[in-house]
C-alpha cells in the first residue's frame, strides 16, 4: 500500500565533478520520470568549497604528519646521540675485549624501541585527554560522530599503529645514529 522509500534520496561522491554527472543521470536518464527534484545547482558552490576545504585539510594533515615524524626522529635521534657520547667509555672496553659490533649496538636499539614505546604511550594519553575535553564541541560541529567513542571503540588498532610507527621511528632513529657517531 505505502511507498517504503523515503521522500529524498541523498547521494555521495569521492569527487566533487562526479555530482555534476550523478544531477544529469537523474535529470536526463531513464529513470527522470520518477526524480521529482535535484538540487545539486542549487548547492554546487558549496559543495565545491567543501571538497576543496577537505582537500587542503588532508594535505595540511600529511604535512603535519610529516613534520611531527621528522621532529620525533630527531629527537629520538639526540637521545641516542647522547647515550653514545655518554657510553664511550664502556663502548671502548667493550672493543678491547672483543666484544661484536651488534652486541655493541644493540643497547641502543633497545634504547630507541623504549623511547618509541614511551612516545606512543604520552601521545595516546595526551590526545585521550584533548578529546575528553573537547568531544562535545566537535560534536556539536559533527552530529552523530563522537570522537571520544571512536577512539575508545578503536583503541587497539590506534594504539598497534602509533606503537608500530614510534617504535619504528626510534629504531630508525637509533640506527642513524649509531652509523654516523659511533664508529665501530
């Protein structure tokens, strides 16, 4: 009796041109008869300056991304550095007593894979905390999303990833540094 489908459709693109193609479909297509209204003119320079927005906030994230990847590696990288330089002592008796060059290296692998280890744990208990705070005002901004509950529902696939990269961060890190201070 009753007409189970509801009184607007809405349809999404990945790309802001392909809603110029979606509108002609539904307004020229077979299927025009039964489309009483579309109205992507309507919106289409607001539609245009969201995908653009999102665009520039991606890469904007990258770069970010990028930029803090750099910094962590660098840090991770002066605090191996400093070990080095503190441990030149026992790296010297260790030579003379032939001790192998991985057994040499190897503290400081170590070393790199807890400052990773410790990263990771600050930047999740950093970013638990800014979310804790500032979930109601983005979702305010984004109904039906809460941050705080995505985080919580993903938290081990957040924690496996940022884990996976800080540790490898600090192992990359460490084995710059070991290549270029301490010569073996």
């Amino acid at each position: 009796g009753e007409n189970p489908l509801l009184a607007s459709l809405n349809i999404k693109a990945f790309q802001a041109s392909q809603y110029g193609r979606i509108s002609n479909f539904l307004e020229q297509g077979p299927y025009r008869e039964l489309v009483e209204k579309v109205d992507y003119y309507q919106n289409q320079q607001i539609i245009e300056r969201i995908f653009k927005i999102s665009t520039g906030v991606k890469f904007a994230g990258y770069l970010l991304g990028l930029i803090l990847g750099l910094i962590a590696v660098l840090v991770a990288f002066n605090t191996i550095r400093l070990a080095i330089y503190s441990s030149r002592e026992e790296i010297s008796i260790m030579r003379l007593v032939g001790a192998s060059n991985w057994f040499i290296r190897g503290p400081f692998i170590v070393q790199g894979i807890i400052v990773g280890a410790i990263s990771t744990l600050l930047t999740l208990i950093i970013f638990l905390v800014i979310l804790f705070f500032a979930n109601e005002k983005i979702e305010a901004f984004l109904p039906n999303f809460s941050p705080l509950d995505y985080f919580l529902n993903n938290f081990f696939i957040i924690l496996f990833i940022q884990l996976a990269t800080g540790i490898g961060l600090g192992i990359i890190s460490s084995l710059i540094a070991i290549r270029k201070y301490l010569k073996i």
